[in-house]
C-alpha cells in the first residue's frame, strides 16, 4: 500500500509496508519513518482529529487483506479490480487461480474531511 500525504502525491509518496507512522507530542502532526528518515505526512488542529486521520489509515491497510473469491467471464474481471479488497483471485475455464494483488493508496484527508 501506498501512503500520500495530506499535500497530495508530489509532496510525500511512501511505502506503508516500509514505514512506521506516529503522531507528535503534541497530538496535531502524523509522520512516518521509513528507511531512517522522517517525513512529515498531515497536520491537524487537534489530537482528536489526528487520532481519527490514525484510525483511517489503520482500516484502509487492514482492509486490503481481506482476500475474495470471484469467477468471472473476462469482461467482468475488469470491473472488480477496482473496488477496495486486497486481492482478487480469477478462477479461468481451466480451473486456473490466477491472483493479483490491488494497487490501494491512502492519502490522509484534509482537517475539514474528518
């Protein structure tokens, strides 16, 4: 899972799988870890609402874990690769399980969102 910062993808793009995430002391700032060097992911005018932001990237990342099983035509294969489940297993007319891993991205939302 990708990790964008609440600035959008040109301002901070990182590994979940690679990070550490912690708020500050202060309870208004989200940062994350990765590889030894610290960014600098949201801001929020209360602890509250940066646990909230916390609470909406642990769901997002638990979320993509999930695993369901879908036979589907070709036609139909396209349409489900777009919902927000983790993987996706594609049983083919030769009783085949082929398994592709979703592409999820997490973007912390903006103070007025939570």
């Amino acid at each position: 899972m990708r990790v964008i910062s609440q600035k959008g993808f040109c301002y901070q793009d990182i590994p979940y799988e690679h990070s550490a995430f912690y708020m500050s002391t202060s309870g208004t700032h989200i940062y994350a870890n990765c590889n030894g060097i610290v960014y600098s992911l949201a801001e929020y005018s209360t602890a509250d609402k940066t646990e909230k932001a916390m609470q909406k990237l642990h769901e997002c990342y638990t979320g993509i874990l999930l695993m369901q099983n879908v036979s589907l035509l070709e036609e139909g294969a396209e349409q489900l690769k777009n919902m927000t489940t983790g993987f996706i297993c594609i049983n083919n007319r030769e009783d085949n399980v082929k398994i592709e891993p979703m592409h999820t991205v997490f973007c912390f939302p903006q103070e007025d969102e939570i």
